[in-house]
C-alpha cells in the first residue's frame, strides 16, 4: 500500500484528491493539510511513501515546503501540482529534491501513475513543462543585476539593497532600471515576477 499525503489549500479540491487517490487499490491518504507549514509535521506523524503538493500554499509555498521534507524524511517522494507552466518552477522543484512535477490540469489518472512511478524511485514531468523549460530563454541579465532584483524581490528598498550589495543608490536604481528595460517589464516588480517565472532568481 502506497501512503500519501495531500497539501492543497481548496477544500474541495483538497477532498476530491483525496477521494480520487482512495479509489485505487494500492493508495491510501494518510494525511491532507491546507497550508505549507503543516507539510513537514503532519509528514513526520504518518511518515507518507509520497506526498503530493500544491506549489500555492499559504505559511509556507509548496516548493520551500518540497526542499524540508527532502531533507527532514528523504524517503517520502514529492509530487508537485502547479497550475503555471514555468520553467523556473521546474529548476527549483528539482532543486529541492521534487520526483515529480504536473500541471493540475493533468487528468487524474496522470497523477495516479505519477505517485507510483516516483515511489519506484522514476521521475516524472509533465511534457508541456518539459517543453517549456527546453525553449526557456538565455538569461540576459548581468549578475549585479540579477542581485539587485533578487533582494528586491524580498521587499528590500534602492537603499538597503545599496548598503547590502556596497553599492551607491544610484547604480541600484540603475541596475533596477536596466533589469526593467531587458526583461521588456512594466517596471520592477513586473522585472522581478519575469524572473523568477524563467527562473534567474
């Protein structure tokens, strides 16, 4: 019997997974949490073969919550549901240690497969993600420029990122301006959502 625990933040979608994965013989749903910080805990008590997440979560996104279940419980497999095929989502799920990767609009029977094939130790990725990260594009920005968005990404303002980085505010503004320009973004916070979706952050 394959264990397996859900992290989706829609009930109903939370319910009718779980309804779903109990209709076949060999799955059993031995946890289902709503938020990312519940992954890790809930996992330790049931100690799951594969658990299935969503890449949305509120306390902790799936992807964060995917990299400390690997290291917490390496034996549990992770699949992971994303509604968006990124290729940056992609990199970062196979950096933290994701066996398997589909979009939610993948029919049941995928994901089905997708839990038995990883607990087999395969990994398994949805072709039009597999696609997506094969025609990413080359990175065009500098790597000033890509350290200047990263902290900018986390709420850090021209000056902080200018004290951090040991820069002078006026070259952080530029680098923010040339990031914005390249990425043909609207402005920075549409640069820093580009790159991270491609995965450059």
């Amino acid at each position: 019997m394959i264990r397996v625990l859900i992290a989706e933040d829609v009930r109903i979608l939370r319910e009718t997974l779980a309804a779903v994965l109990e209709l076949e013989d060999d799955l059993e749903v031995v946890a289902a949490v709503e938020r990312g910080d519940q992954i890790v805990p809930a996992a330790l008590e049931s100690r799951p073969d594969a658990a299935v997440l969503d890449i949305e979560l509120p306390g902790l996104d799936g992807l964060s919550a995917a990299a400390l279940l690997t290291e917490r419980l390496p034996e549990c497999r992770v699949v992971v549901l994303t509604g968006f095929a990124r290729p940056g989502y992609l990199r970062r799920a196979t950096a933290s240690g994701v066996s398997g990767f589909l979009l939610k609009h993948s029919p049941p029977g995928d994901l089905v497969e997708a839990i038995r094939k990883v607990v087999a130790g395969e990994q398994v990725v949805d072709p039009q993600l597999a696609m997506a990260a094969l025609r990413k594009a080359d990175n065009p920005l500098a790597a000033r420029e890509v350290d200047v968005l990263r902290m900018a990404a986390t709420g850090a303002e021209a000056d902080e990122i200018a004290v951090r980085l040991s820069l002078s505010r006026g070259t952080v503004r530029n680098y923010l301006s040339s990031a914005v320009m390249k990425l043909n973004a609207r402005n920075r916070v549409d640069a820093i959502r580009i790159a991270a979706d491609e995965g450059w952050l």
